[in-house]
C-alpha cells in the first residue's frame, strides 16, 4: 500500500475531532475569536443544545472579504506574530473555524472597521462557498447548523439537550468572569436568558463580574486572595472551608485571563485545603494567574484547556500559600448558607422527636472514653490559664442563662450564655446568636495544636504494662507498620505482631486512657483512604499522611459531644477559637459554629 496526501475535508475532520468535541467547544472558539477581535458585546444563541443552531455576534473589528477565505483555511491567522514563546491571545492555532466547517454547516458574514460594505462565506461539511458581498455590520457574525451532519458517529456520543445547554452556560460563565469589561449576553429557544452587563476593567470591575456569574451567595462566603512571587501574581476570590460543594464546578481558574482546567492549579488548590476539607467535598475558588506568557506554554493540547509551567513548583507555592493566607487573615468567619439552613429550619415543620433526645452526633460520639484535658492542653500549645478553664469536675452542672459567667459579647463569638443537649454551646454578640458544636470546634484546637508540636518535637508517650495486640487485615496492618516511624512521633509506638495483627506498646500521654483497638481501626481507615487517594508528589504524600494521624488523634483527644461544661470552659474555648486560624470548620470539613443575625432572627417573628 503505498502512501498518499489525504484530502483537505478529511485532514480538517481529523482536527475536528479534537478541536470539536461538543457544541460547547464550538461556542469556546467561536466567543474567544471575538474576544482577540477586541469586541465589546458579544451576543450568543443556541436552539437544540447546539446541535441545531450556534449563533455569536460581536461588534469587533471584523474581517476584510479577503480575509474570510484565509479565516476557514487551516492554519491561517492574525494573532501569532512573535512565534510561539510569547502567546498573548486566546486562539493562534488557526484550526477552529476550518475544523467546524467540516463537520457543520456554517456561514460567515462580516465588515471591518472603516468599511461601507460587508462580505459572507459558507462553509458546508468542507465545501466552500464564497466570499461574496453581503449586507453586513459592524464585525462578525459567526453561524453554525447541524453539528456534526457531516461526521454522523459523532453525534451520538453527544448527550441530551439539556446537558448541552449546561455545558455551553458552563464556558460562557467560565470566559466572562475573565473579562468584566465585555457584555455578554446568551439566550435561545430552549434556555433561559444570561446577560452580563459590562462591569468595568479589570481591576475594578472584576468582584461585580463574579458576583453576576456566582451570586451573591459565593461573594458573602469568600475572601479576596492576593499574593506575588517571583514576578507570578496570584488573584481572586476563595470560598470559606464551610461554603463547600459535592463537585468542582465552582473552581476557576485563568492563566493570564485564558480559562483552563489544570491539574496542577486544582492540585494546588486541594493543597491549600487539605486539612479543612472533608473528603469529596471541593472548595469553590477564583484564580487569576499573571504569569510571564514566555513561563508558560499554553500550546499543549488543542482545546487549549492545559498550560504547563516552567517552574510548577512556584506556582504550586504560590497558590497554596496564598490561599492559605488569605483564609488566615479573613479571620473566624461562619457560612451564611448554614445560617440560611438554621432559619430555614425554624421556618419549616417540626418533626417528632424520637426516644425522647436526639444522638450525640457524630461517628466521633460513639466513644464510651474521654482524654483528660489536662494531659491534652500540655500537649497542644494551651496556656495554664486555658488548661485550668477547661478543667471540670465531674458531675458538673449543665450551664443555663441565669449561670453563664460569659457577659462580654464584643469578641466576635460573643459570650457563653448556655449549653444545649451537652453538645451545643449558645453564645450571644451584640447583633446576633453564635451556635457552637463543641466536639467539633475542640477538635480543630487540638488538630492545630497537634500540627504545631509534631513540627517541633516527638510527643510524650505512655507505655502500656502490657502490649495490646489489635488485629487488622493483612494489607492494613503493612500500612500501619510501614508508618510505625512517623507514629512514634505522636507518641504511638507499634510494631509487627504476625500476619494480620500489630502490637501497641505506647500510646500517646495526651489522650490517657484510650480505647486502643478502636483508635488503630481509625488511624488504619484513614491511612489507607489516603494512599488510595495519593497525592501530587512525595512531599503531598508524607505531609497528608502526618496530618492524617494527627486528625484523627484530634477526634479522639477533644472534648465529646454530650460532656456538660461550666460558662468558664465554654468562655474559654470560644475565646481559643477566635485566636486559632481555620477554626470556623474542625479538621474534616463540618462548621464549628452557625451565626445567626439579629435581623434574621427578627425576621423569623415578624419584626422586620
């Protein structure tokens, strides 16, 4: 078989196939080819999710008709004047408009800048016809039929109409919030209507820009994060710990205003919120990378969606401290969706309250023991006035309004004012009601307190008169051993004990009297979760696995849900709180505390 030229249509048709991949990849091209054309409105429409109809209309400085048979050429453009070292537009490839007009039916009508008079060309499965004069005005119009008609395989892998209207809002939100400045508009037949307004310039306009895409839900729960390094600068906008989602599709990032999804930058962002996360929840974050274009190559793939940086490791830095930064200096901050949820609760109907109270909350609760506080503040960085608050004798009595000690309410979790169940501490400020989980908000101050020594020094262990043996199956009792090293560190000193089991012959003083079998079972869950999980590097690894062992040391150490507490301890650790950084959620991603405003709170009775 000897070798020949393919034909143009079919080269144009192997290109589609990655160019093209559904109607929102189309509308991506087609909406930043309007954007490198300097447009200041750009207007899209759709009809059947795409399938059927794409339309975008831009008020850039066009094309000439010359121009509009070079535009459906392969590898024909006007944006790559510097090679590839230094790419400053959205598209250079030259690829986009000649791979769909292979596989749809488009038309192009255009008139540049200064010109009296307009130019189309069409473009049928490949087939080319035109340019011809045409009634036209100012800019380009861009309009594509029957995706695919000329490639029938694919348009079965194309889902429903309602998953591509999706997926198409999902990149028009994605390319506006990096532009405020341009007024976007998208509508159709079978969705509804987004209309971004421009917002100003950058700098200015881009908080109202994000508030118009995300809502005013996302703006209440973030933070601005600014940081440099290196001449890399870092901008946006990050959600609280406790403002999480079941997925990431509210992380977005952009490397020098070009939307991308990199494993690197999202990597870098589940870094930064490694140890305020639980597991499968993603934290919702906008990220502005301005980077030097020739650090960066964007010439990767096709869809243009992936960067490679030539240092990853400072970017990665940068992001994971930045974000980390900005989530310290934001300071105890509570999620106005749990408040909404509190509210709402009220609002709703009451349900009957079963076996007279409810659980104690928690898989942490189901512990019959508790760590002598005492132990645990020595160990953690608490100071002997703290330790001494925290101290109860047993049989205390619960705290109620008319006992709480606490009456300062300027600190920003109020004062104590009672203890609700055993589990919950309610706290007033001056505009409002704090409503604080105890076991989940101690947990994060002996997390934190935990980080802290383990960076300084081997914790103080406690030998056992006679080692326990706890049995595991085979496989987990390798991992636990393989980290006896790293466990000795936190005072837990274990070892080989046959196939299938390992010996403790020291527990951590911090915790006292512990239930061993239950605390191995745990430490083993969690080890073994995070080596399935992994992480980006060795470094990820070892730092996720340590912090690993000391969350769930953290459960096992701190105060239990259903223990009654005096106003001083409840005072106390409210205070201990406001001074610990991420201390809004515990170390698995849960608030610590829901606030609920004055005004709200009017609003339930009819006040307001």
């Amino acid at each position: 078989m000897s070798i020949r030229r393919l034909d143009e249509t079919i080269v144009n048709r192997i290109a589609a196939g990655e160019v093209v991949e559904r109607p929102a990849s189309v509308i991506k091209e087609l909406v930043e080819n309007a954007i490198d054309a300097g447009a200041s409105r750009i207007e899209i429409a759709t009809a059947g999710g795409g399938k059927t109809l794409m339309r975008v209309i831009d008020d850039g400085h066009g094309m000439a008709p010359a121009e509009l048979a070079l535009a459906v050429s392969r590898h024909c453009t006007s944006k790559l004047d510097d090679g590839l070292d230094a790419i400053a537009t959205l598209g250079f490839r030259g690829e986009a408009l000649p791979s769909i007009g292979s596989v749809a039916r488009m038309r192009i009508r255009a008139r540049r800048h200064g010109s009296d008079t307009g130019a189309e060309i069409a473009v049928d499965g490949g087939h080319v016809d035109g340019p011809r004069p045409a009634p036209a005005n100012r800019g380009t119009l861009v309009e594509v039929r029957d995706l695919f008609f000329a490639t029938p395989a694919r348009l079965k892998f194309l889902k429903g109409e309602r998953a591509e209207n999706s997926a198409v809002s999902d990149v028009v939100k994605r390319i506006a919030m990096a532009f405020p400045a341009i007024h976007f508009t998208l509508s159709g037949p079978d969705r509804s209507m987004l209309d971004y307004s421009a917002a100003g310039q950058p700098e200015d306009g881009l908080l109202r820009r994000i508030g118009q895409v995300l809502g005013r839900d996302f703006i209440d729960n973030a933070v601005p994060v600014e940081a440099e390094k290196e001449g890399i600068r870092l901008r946006g906008l990050v959600g609280l710990p406790s403002f999480h989602r079941a997925s990431a599709n509210q992380q977005f990032a952009y490397v020098n205003g070009r939307p991308v999804r990199d494993k690197q930058i999202l990597g870098a962002l589940r870094g930064a919120y490694s140890d305020m996360l639980e597991r499968g929840r993603h934290a919702a974050a906008v990220l502005f990378i301005e980077i030097d274009p020739a650090d960066v190559d964007v010439n990767v793939h096709p869809a243009k969606a992936d960067v490679r940086f030539r240092d990853p490791g400072l970017v990665r830095a940068l992001i994971v401290g930045g974000v980390r930064r900005a989530l310290h200096e934001a300071g105890i901050r509570a999620s106005t969706r749990d408040a909404d949820r509190l509210a709402a609760a009220f609002l709703a109907p009451s349900e009957p309250v079963r076996n007279g109270s409810p659980s104690a909350g928690g898989t942490s609760a189901t512990h019959g023991w508790q760590a002598p506080l005492s132990a645990m503040a020595n160990e953690t960085g608490f100071s002997e006035a703290t330790q001494a608050r925290f101290e109860t004798a047993p049989g205390a009595p619960p705290a109620s309004a008319d006992t709480a000690a606490g009456t300062d309410m300027d600190h920003p979790l109020g004062a104590a004012r009672a203890q609700l169940h055993d589990t919950y501490i309610l706290a007033q400020t001056g505009d409002s009601v704090v409503l604080v989980d105890q076991h989940a908000a101690h947990e994060r101050l002996v997390f934190e307190g935990l980080k802290t020594a383990m960076h300084s020094r081997p914790l103080p262990a406690q030998m056992l008169l006679v080692p326990e043996i706890v049995d595991l199956d085979p496989e987990r009792a390798a991992e636990l051993c393989a980290m006896a090293e790293t466990l000795a560190r936190f005072g837990l000193e274990i070892e080989p004990f046959g196939p299938g089991a390992v010996a403790v012959r020291a527990t951590p003083a911090m915790l006292g009297e512990t239930d061993v079998a239950g605390l191995i079972a745990d430490l083993s869950d969690t080890l073994h979760a995070d080596a399935a999980n992994g992480g980006d590097d060795a470094a990820d690894r070892l730092r996720d696995r340590l912090e690993a062992v000391a969350s769930t040391m953290a459960c096992h150490g701190s105060v239990r849900a259903g223990r009654r507490m005096r106003p001083a301890e409840m005072d106390a650790l409210l205070r201990q709180m406001e001074r610990t950084p991420g201390s809004g959620t515990c170390n698995h991603g849960r608030p610590t505390f829901i606030e609920l405003k004055l005004s709200d709170i009017e609003r339930l009775f009819g006040r307001r």
